[in-house]
C-alpha cells in the first residue's frame, strides 16, 4: 500500500504541531511544519527590512528562500522537535519568536508567498508517507490526502496554551493572558478572511476537538481513524 499523507489543519493554539510529530513518529513518516516556513520568510523579510506590504517583494523573498528541515532527535522541546533551515542557517528559536508569528500570518496571505511554498510543501509530499500540519494542507496542498484532520479547541483554551508556551520559553515578557487572546482573535480573523487559502475544514475531514485531551489521546484517536480507513479500502 502507498504510504499515506496526512493533512492536519486548524488554527493556532490548537495543538497541531505536537499532535503532527507525535503521529509522524508513530506511523514512521516524515514530519512537516508548514507554519515554520511562512514564519521562515517572515524572518527573512525581517532580516532584509523589507515591509511585508511590499508584497511583489515579500514574495520574491519567498520564492529565493531555501527552507529545509534537519531532524533533531534530542530536543525535549515538543514544539521546536525539528531544526528549521533557512538559506543553510539554523533559525529554529528565531522562527519561534512571537513578533515573527505574528508577521508569518500576514506574509501568509501574500498570493504569491502562498504559491512559492505550497509548491514546495508539494514536492515535499510527493512520494506520500507525510504527516503535514497548517491552515491549508488539506484544501489546497494535499486536496487528495488520504485523511484530513481539523483539529481545534476553545479559544481560552488556545490562548492558555499559547501562554504557557511563550513561558516555558521565557518571552513571555509582560504579555497577558487577555493580549495573547487579542492577538490570537486578530490572527484567527486574518487566518478565516484571506482571499487566498483561508483556513477552513475541508468538506471531508474529521473533526476534532481537542479541550480536555493529551497529545497523545489526540493521536490514538487519529490512528484509529487510519485504522478504520485502511480497514475499509
């Protein structure tokens, strides 16, 4: 049998990242982090002083970025269990920072940041046996994945996580839990009314709350939905 894709999507805060690995490493596939490649371009965008409003220019960004991923087998750190490459440089902790998330939302509407990457998510993929997570993996990168996901939670539930997150990594700064919830409403808006690629469930995926659950149940719950599929083809 062809070795699946998996298209998990859903908006931030949701727990994809750590649910994608975790599934990635129990099926033996290959991870990949769609976010940290929008969020790759925002950095190089930083980095050349270039106004994200200049989008002929972000996209040219886009399109000359070299962006690959090296695992990293030791890191604890479930949400950074990659190292992000960008023009053959380590910037895993930079693509982290909140500013430069914040930025990748709006670079991500860009038309032609979206085209540059998806064909590289593409090429990625192309053999199968990917686990894949963003906003518009199974509607727009992989439309033929073998299982879509949508994978959410409540919004107070997100933005404790996010919370917790920025504290465990000691950016927290002054930020509170009612800012991280603003910015969270303001990326999600920007997310859902992008004319191009806007986050959505795609019509045949499973939905899938995550309020109350582990990663981990979160992936037993996935895995049994292949199981089922595999069981019926």
């Amino acid at each position: 049998m062809r070795p699946w894709t998996v298209a998990i999507d859903g908006p931030a805060g949701a727990g994809k990242s750590t649910v994608a690995r975790l599934l990635a490493r129990r099926m033996g596939y290959l991870y990949i982090d769609s976010g940290a490649m929008y969020r790759a371009v925002a950095l190089k965008a930083i980095q050349s002083g270039i106004d994200p409003a200049e989008a002929d220019a972000v996209a040219a960004l886009a399109r000359g970025a070299r962006i690959a991923f090296r695992p990293d087998p030791d890191s604890e750190d479930d949400e950074a269990p990659q190292c992000v490459l960008l023009d053959g440089e380590d910037v895993s902790a930079e693509v982290r920072r909140p500013e430069v998330a914040q930025l990748a939302s709006v670079v991500s509407a860009i038309p032609g940041v979206r085209s540059a990457l998806v064909a590289q998510q593409q090429a990625m993929g192309a053999q199968g046996g990917v686990v894949m997570e963003g906003r518009d993996i199974g509607t727009v990168v992989f439309p033929n994945a073998e299982l879509k996901v949508y994978l959410t939670a409540s919004p107070e539930e997100r933005a404790v996580r996010r919370l917790k997150e920025l504290e465990a990594r000691g950016i927290v700064g002054d930020a509170s839990l009612e800012q991280v919830r603003a910015e969270q409403d303001e990326r999600d808006a920007r997310d859902a009314t992008r004319p191009v690629s806007p986050l959505v469930a795609a019509s045949d995926a499973v939905q899938l709350e995550s309020d109350g659950l582990t990663p981990a149940e979160v992936v037993d719950d996935i895995l049994a939905l292949v199981d089922a599929r595999r069981r019926e083809a």
